[in-house]
C-alpha cells in the first residue's frame, strides 16, 4: 500500500475501520482545540463505528460523535 493510500479522513473511513490519527486540520481553530481536548491528537487509535446520520467513533476508549465537516478535518493512516 502506498503512503496515499494508507491515509484518510476520518469522514472517509468505513464502519470497522481503524488507524491512527496523523493530524487534525486547523482550518478550524476552535474545533481543532476542541478535538484536541477530547483526546483527537495525533498517534490516538481511532476506529470508525458508523458514518451515518454524523460520524461515531472511537477515540482510544471513548465514543465520539460529530457533523461529517468535524470528521474531515481529521486525517488517519489505516492500519
């Protein structure tokens, strides 16, 4: 697997899909600290549950759910 095809968004990601979060987009300071805040930092383990109506994941051992624009501004490499 090439190195683009070993990242994602984490809106792109299919339910059971795992990796680590490479970084967290800052097009969006203010949602950037607040995922932060939440443990969304780069090397977390984050696996998908659902995509659908927002995105629910999880984040080492906690369950998130945010708007699909949240889950784009964060970038996984699959495992």
């Amino acid at each position: 697997m090439s190195p683009s095809e070993k990242t994602r968004r984490l809106s792109a990601m299919r339910p059971g899909a795992s990796g680590r979060v490479l970084r967290v987009m800052r097009e969006n300071p203010d949602r950037a600290d607040r995922l932060m805040a939440l443990g969304v930092t780069p090397g977390a383990t984050v696996t998908v549950l659902q995509r659908f109506p927002g995105v629910v994941f999880l984040c080492d051992h906690t369950e998130l759910a945010v708007e699909p624009a949240v889950a784009r501004a964060i970038v996984v490499e699959l495992e």
